[in-house]
C-alpha cells in the first residue's frame, strides 16, 4: 500500500503541475470520482512500480485514490 500512496501522490502533484484552474475546479467538482483518463493513470503507473498487472483490486484501487485526494488537499 505504501507503493500505491507514493503513486496516488505522484500522479496528482504532476496533474496539477500540468493543469489550468478550469480543469482543476471541474475536477473537484467531480469529487469523489476521477476523470477515467486519471484513473489509467494511477493504475499504470503503479502495475509498472510493482511490477504487477493485477491492479484490479479494490483496496489498490481505494488507496491511489485516497493519496491522490489527499496530495491535491495539500497543493490546492
């Protein structure tokens, strides 16, 4: 799990470095749910620190989300 929060942080500090205001508040006007095109993202870019493919779990799912939120808490 430690992985997935380094991932979920990871991905949201080079989201928002990347973003415009607009998108930012449509984002968190969306919030709890992430555009499908972020989602992609956390999984990928975990399976590839973990070296496996089986990010279909539920609580890897859970926690890449949770430490996306919590980074972009702290950048916003």
């Amino acid at each position: 799990m430690d992985v997935a929060a380094e991932v979920g942080s990871s991905v949201a500090k080079n989201w928002h470095a990347s973003t415009n205001l607009a998108e930012l508040k449509d984002l968190l006007s969306d919030r709890p749910l992430l555009p499908a095109e972020i989602d992609r993202v956390l999984l990928k870019d975990c399976a590839q620190r973990i070296g496996e493919w089986k990010t279909d779990l539920q609580d890897i799912r859970r926690a890449l989300r949770i430490a996306f939120w919590q980074q972009l808490d702290q950048l916003t």
